[in-house]
C-alpha cells in the first residue's frame, strides 16, 4: 500500500514541476510587464473628499485657533506697550527731547549780547593800513581778541597774501601797530553772533566814526573786510545804494576815506582797498596789498 501511494504522488508531481518550469521559461523570453498598483491598491480612496461644496470667493477659511492666537497676541503687545509709558511717566523719566529747528538769523538788539564785553581798537599814528572790520563776534568778544574764531581766515591771509612776514595769532591783535604798522577797528562797536543781527541804521551811524578815526590817525591806507562794509560806507557818503557801482580792490581817490578839505586828502595812497570777508564760510577771499 505504502508503495503504491507513494508511485501515484510522484505521477502527480512530474507534471506539476513540469507546468512551474514552462511559466519560467515563457516569463524569461517574454518582456517584463510595467508596474502597477491597478486592481490591488485603488488610490482614489484615499483622496480627501470635502462634504461642503467649494466657494467661489477664493477666501479660505482660518482656523480659529490660529487667529484668536494672532488677535491675543497683538492685544498683548499694545498692552505692554502701554505698561512701559505707564512706567516710565511713573519712574519720572524724561522723554526724548526733540530737535529744535534753527530759527532763521535776524535782527538782535544790543541787549542780547549786552552781557558780553566790547573789543578795544588796535590802532596808532601813521599806520600802513587800517582794517575795518564788520563788529566783533561772540568769540572774539569773549576772548578779547579780534578774528579769534577757529573758522576765520583773517590771521592765515594777512600772512599768506605777504601782509606779515609770519603767521600771527589772534592774541598778537594788540601787537599789531608797532609790530607791523597795522591797525584793527570795526564799523560797529557791539558784539553779535553774525552780521544779519545787525541793522543798517546802526551801521550807517558808525560810517562817521570811522571818517573820524582816519582824520585823526592818518592811515596811509584803508582796507574795508567785507562788501556789507563798503555798502555802508557808500551809502552814507551818496545817499543811495552802491547797486552796480560796487567793485572789489582798489577804490576810486574820490572815495578816501577821512579828508580834511584842503588840510589833508585821506588815506589816498592806496585808497579803500575792499575785500571779501575772512570768515571760512566765504570762499575766494584773495588780499593782494600793492
């Protein structure tokens, strides 16, 4: 029994092997199939599947949770915000000072600067040339020295342009006349910050003065610094504007300064030589003393 039980499974097996072998050898000669999921992964079941039907708006809803976050959010910042002014107004802290705009320069009265002291003449008998200055200006008031002013040029010119053999400093401004024969006055005896503090009344007032002080001294020269000056001068002595007349350098002899008629004809050997005035905020100031 045994025996034959054991002939009919290996009748059975021969064609079985012989079937498992055929599919090899066909699926070695055949083309490999393409890869696919079809009938044993369906993906469209697991596509997310709204039950709202979609909104033409395009406006997409937000979770609340997101925004009642954003909305504390900003609550707590402009609260806190609100703690710290609360605090600071509290601790007595100062707030932030703002800047203040500079106010256009204009007429100061003598009371303004009246806690400040004026600037003596430098001036003697015969000097080679008198400069006349516009007034003294708050640095100079407080030093007591003419043309102190780191910015003003006056002391660097009169060296460059061969007035002084050396560069002299603002401090020599009392040295000047018997160093040099050069004399030091002003237009205007008060001090101010700038020349627009100044009006033409009082200017026009200290044109007399300086005819004075000329006849007195006997300069053989007069060098006016600074066209404002001139302006001044001439209109004092024609009563009307300079307008176009005004020219820089040597003036004509008609207009030296301090004549006494028929005594002595003013300081006429150079004339009233103007230039520009030494401040560093005016450029091209050239002294060319012949």
């Amino acid at each position: 029994m045994a025996k034959r039980k054991a002939t009919k499974e290996a009748d059975v097996e021969e064609p079985v092997v012989e079937q498992v072998q055929d599919e090899e050898q066909e699926a070695l000669s055949s083309p490999p199939k393409p890869a696919t999921f079809k009938g044993r992964l369906q993906l469209n079941d697991f596509v997310f599947k709204s039950d709202q039907p979609d909104s033409t708006s395009g406006d997409r809803r937000r979770s609340p949770r997101f925004t009642s976050s954003a909305s504390a959010s900003s609550t707590s910042i402009v609260a806190s915000k609100r703690i710290n002014n609360d605090d600071q107004e509290g601790d007595g802290a100062k707030p932030q000072r703002k800047k203040r705009a500079r106010t256009p320069a204009g007429y100061a009265p003598p009371s303004t600067y009246a806690h400040l002291p004026g600037l003596p003449d430098a001036i003697a008998d015969n000097l080679l040339v008198l400069f006349i200055g516009l007034n003294p200006g708050i640095q100079t008031a407080r030093t007591g020295h003419a043309y102190a002013h780191p910015s003003n040029l006056f002391w660097k010119l009169l060296f460059s342009s061969g007035v002084t053999p050396r560069p002299c400093k603002a401090t020599e401004d009392r040295q000047m006349p018997e160093l040099y024969s050069l004399g030091l006055t002003n237009i205007v005896a008060r001090p101010s910050r700038n020349g627009a503090e100044l009006s033409k009344q009082e200017m026009d007032e200290g044109v007399e003065i300086l005819h004075e002080k000329c006849r007195k001294y006997r300069p053989e020269s007069v060098c006016v610094v600074g066209k404002s000056i001139w302006e001044s001068i001439w209109r004092v002595r024609h009563g009307k504007p300079v307008g176009k007349a005004f020219k820089y350098g040597w003036q004509d002899e008609t207009e030296n300064m301090g004549v006494i008629q028929g005594e002595w004809e003013g300081a006429k050997r150079t004339g009233c030589y103007v230039v520009t005035s030494g401040k560093g905020t005016y450029l091209g100031a050239a002294w060319i003393m012949g």
